[in-house]
C-alpha cells in the first residue's frame, strides 16, 4: 500500500477567476470579492489586444462574458473597454488589477501568443514578478514567457507544468524508480523546470471512463521530488475535504466562500498572506 503524502500545513486557497456567483469572472470587484473573504492568491488568465494591452480575461473572444461579438486579439484597448461582464464590471487590465490589489499574489495562466511578448515587460516594469506564478497550458508559450521574464529580473520566477510537463511527471509517477530524473534531463529542451504541478483530479478517457490522477502515489511521487500539487477545479466542499486529507498542497475553486468556510473548521484559514 502506498503512504499517504504528508498533510501541508497550511494548504494553498486560489479563487478561481477571482470570486463572483453572478458570472463577473477575472473583474476588480471578483478579485475584491475574495480579497474580502481572506483570499491571498486569485487564478486569473491573461489575452492580449491588437494595440498590445495585457487584459485579465480567459476567452478568445469576448462573446461569452460580455455578449459582444469579437477576438480580443483583433480589437484595440479603446474597443475592449466598453464590453461588461456579465452585464456589470468592466474587463481590466492586468495592470490595474497588479496595482489595484499590491498585497495579493496572481497565478497567470498565458492564453494567447501576443501575451508571451507583452507580459514580461509589464510585470518587470510594475516589480510584480516577485508576487505571481506564471502557467501556460501551452509549453511553449509558458516556457518563452517564463525566459523572457528571467532575462529581464535576473531571478527565478515560480512556475506551475504546462500539460506535457504534468504528463511527464504523472508517467514517471507510474513507472517509479529514477524515471523523473532520466525523464526531465530528457525533456530539459522543450519542459521547463516547474516547482508546482495544477491538475484536476480525474481525467475521462475513451469510453467515459475516468482514471484518478491524484492519488496517493502521485502526491507521494511529486513531494518527493519537490513539487506542489494543486488541484482544480474543484466546487464541492466534501471534495475539497477528501483532498486535504490526502495531502494535496492546493486547491483552485470557484467557489471561495466553501473553500474559506472549510479552511476556518479546519484551523487554516485565514493564509498567513503574502
């Protein structure tokens, strides 16, 4: 049987998109919103304008969230400005948001190619590279903004995998033995070094099945080996309880308020901050 991977003291909280019930997702009010809850670290995510504006915003296109039709990398700042989310707040730009809030942290995840040129300078030019994690789903968007960003501050940056380092490091999991060392010396090229891995628990395969990815093996295996495992994105406030107990070192929600709540019963809340 497998050792359960030891308990983090106190486990990472990330508002997913900031917090907002009413869908105002990645706004000023959101981020306020889980500010307010006790909230030291948000997830947002980053798309860049045609005239280069680095905004905090998910999608391609502002459609979904605002209802206006258009790729927020075909429209200038001017344009983007006048949407709402979800019929209220503005969308901000990730500058506001870094000036707005000095005493939070931000995981940013790079959704677009224009945000690798345009993020480093601008978290270099607010001295903000001390307080975010930078992701990417794409490897090679994470890696050129996380060089970029290195070259510019001259330091190290924390950094969540992008999907083929999670891959890596979930086979190596499996095979056991030095498999992570031969594997990342293997993948040094094209995988960059990464101190946390953000994974949702299960994943669906062919046929609807779905294989656990988190399991104690896995938690075990990535702690060994010095890398945090935060979960997303995970609502349920039981689930959210199974995974503390396992030992996960994060969890990304959208719902704050039961994340926080279960924290407070359990004596970790609020985060020691930042």
């Amino acid at each position: 049987m497998d050792t359960p991977a030891p308990r983090p003291a106190a486990p990472a909280a990330l508002a997913h998109r900031g917090f907002s019930p009413e869908g105002a997702e990645n706004t000023l009010d959101a981020v306020r919103a889980a500010r307010d809850l006790g909230y030291a670290w948000i997830e947002t995510d980053v798309n860049t304008t045609a005239d280069g504006v680095v905004l905090s915003f998910h999608d391609e296109t502002l459609d979904r969230v605002t209802g206006t039709p258009g790729a927020v990398s075909a429209l200038t700042w001017e344009q983007v400005r006048r949407a709402r989310v979800a019929g209220g707040p503005a969308i901000p730009t990730l500058a506001e948001l870094l000036r707005a809030f000095p005493e939070l942290r931000f995981n940013i995840d790079v959704k677009d190619e224009a945000s690798v040129a345009a993020l480093p300078p601008l978290l270099h030019e607010l001295g903000a590279a001390g307080r975010v994690r930078v992701t990417s789903f794409s490897e090679s968007r994470r890696r050129r903004t996380l060089r970029a960003l290195r070259a510019l501050t001259g330091g190290p940056v924390p950094t969540s995998s992008g999907k083929e380092g999670m891959r890596l490091l979930l086979v190596s999991s499996w095979l056991g033995g030095p498999a992570w060392r031969i594997a990342r010396r293997l993948a040094a090229r094209w995988i960059e070094p990464f101190d946390t891995v953000q994974i949702p628990r299960r994943h669906r395969v062919r046929g609807g099945r779905e294989i656990e990815l988190v399991t104690p093996r896995f938690l075990a295996f990535a702690h060994r080996h010095g890398i945090a495992v935060h979960v997303w994105t995970v609502n349920d406030p039981e689930e959210m309880a199974e995974l503390l107990e396992l030992g996960v070192d994060g969890i990304v929600t959208d719902r704050a308020d039961l994340l926080a709540d279960l924290l407070a019963r359990r004596g970790q809340w609020p985060p020691s901050g930042v």
